[in-house]
C-alpha cells in the first residue's frame, strides 16, 4: 500500500469514512471512531450503564440471527422503538430503555467501520468523551510515530449511498486530536491538524452540532434530544474500547 495514502511518519493520522479506515487500519496501533450523530455518543451512553454493546454493519436479519448468537438486545430503527424493543441507535432512547447486559448496535457508518477494523486497538469517540479518550490513548503510549493513531470521522450518506462528511464528526475527530496534543502528542499529520484546528477555533461547537445538516435532519424529524445529548462535551470520562467483540470501559 502506497505510503503517502497512510500518512506514514505521523502519530496521529485522520481520515473519513470505512474506506479511509481501511486505508488507515493496518498501519496503526489504534483506531478511534467518531459518529457523534450518533453511533459513537451511543456507545458512550450505553456503556456508561454497564453495557457491553457489539458493533455491526447493518439492521437486517443477520444482525438478529448475530443478537441471538451474543445472547443480547438488538437496537432497532429509531422510528421502530416499542415497549418490547426499547433500544435503538437513538441514545435518548438508550437512556430510558431498560438495562442490557449486552446490545448489538447496528449502523452503516460508525458501526460498520468499528464492526470491520481489524489489527488494531478500536476505540469510540464522542464530543461527550474526547478529552478523556485523548488522555487515554497518551497515557497506554498511543499517538507515537512507532504507535500511530487513526481518528476516523465516519461521516454520514447521501442518497446515492456515497460519503457525506459531516461537520459534527469533523468537530468530534478535531475534539480527540486536539486532546491528544494536549497531551503531548505533536506528530500530527496535516490531515490530522486541520480538523483540530477547526475544533479549536469554533465559536460554538455545540450551537454548530445543533445547526448543522445532520443536527436540522435530526431535531426536524423529533429527535432533538439525541442531538443535546451528542452535544454534552466532555461530560463522560469512560472510553469505550472493542474488547472480545464488544466495547466496554478501558481497564
């Protein structure tokens, strides 16, 4: 693989969407993801609650079949919530849902890029947790030249099914990166510094988040809850990190 394409030589390296975390994925010791609309801030939610959820690339009969198999709640479509299935990629929802030991998340971005990195330490993040999941990776010796980080903003889709980069996980990714320079950590590749400048210079990251397209679909549609919660920053120190399948605190 071409090194250009891997920001080789940097520590903490950026890109978007499964592709560019498969670009990245073999060429460093971590992975974080970012899909603060609202994979990632989900993860946050439910396993602050004691959850191990289980990542997976789509909501399909395969993704039951998987629930049963892991002996755990499926989240359903945020439309589809009911009494009976309770859980949903809606992390409003996850707050009001009964307790699940175990929950398979199903989504096509954040949780598809999650469900297929392979080789490397994966980690989800949120504008709820980027501080303490940038403190994390410095201190278990991550965004080294020698143990490379890749911050992954997942992005969301346009109709046609291609990439739409999104500015709430432009802000989440900048939001871990400027963390991880804050501790010490300065080897960024310019992919990786221009995302952290973007975090640092906004006016008002959480009036943005709410503003944003992603955030007016959201709030548009009734969800804008999720879309307050996705903006609590730093208000979570757990990070969640993909462990025997499922993310669960770091020790």
């Amino acid at each position: 693989m071409d090194d250009w394409s891997r920001q080789t030589g940097h520590g903490v390296r950026f890109e978007w969407g499964p592709v560019g975390a498969d670009r990245l994925a073999a060429g460093v010791a971590c992975l974080v993801v970012v899909d603060v609309l609202s994979f990632t801030t989900s993860v946050t939610v439910a396993v602050e609650a004691g959850t191990r959820v289980h990542p997976y690339r789509r909501r399909d009969a395969s993704a039951e079949a998987f629930a049963r198999r892991m002996n755990a709640a499926l989240a359903v479509g945020r439309r589809a919530v009911t009494d009976a299935s309770p859980w949903s990629l809606s992390p409003a929802a996850l707050r009001r849902a009964p307790f699940a030991p175990r929950l398979v998340l199903p989504s096509p971005n954040g949780s598809a890029i999650a469900a297929s990195a392979a080789g490397a330490t994966v980690v989800a993040a949120s504008l709820r947790n980027a501080t303490a999941v940038g403190a994390w990776l410095a201190a278990s010796g991550h965004g080294t030249v020698d143990r490379p980080v890749a911050v992954i903003a997942s992005g969301e889709r346009w109709p046609d099914g291609g990439l739409r980069p999104s500015l709430e996980d432009l802000l989440g990714a900048g939001a871990v990166i400027a963390s991880l320079r804050d501790h010490g950590r300065t080897a960024l590749s310019p992919e990786a510094q221009a995302p952290a400048a973007v975090f640092t210079s906004a006016p008002d990251v959480d009036g943005a988040v709410a503003a944003c397209a992603s955030g007016r679909e959201l709030i548009a549609g009734g969800f804008a809850e999720d879309v307050a919660i996705a903006a609590e920053r730093d208000a979570s120190v757990v990070v969640p990190v993909l462990t025997d399948g499922a993310f669960a605190p770091a020790p």
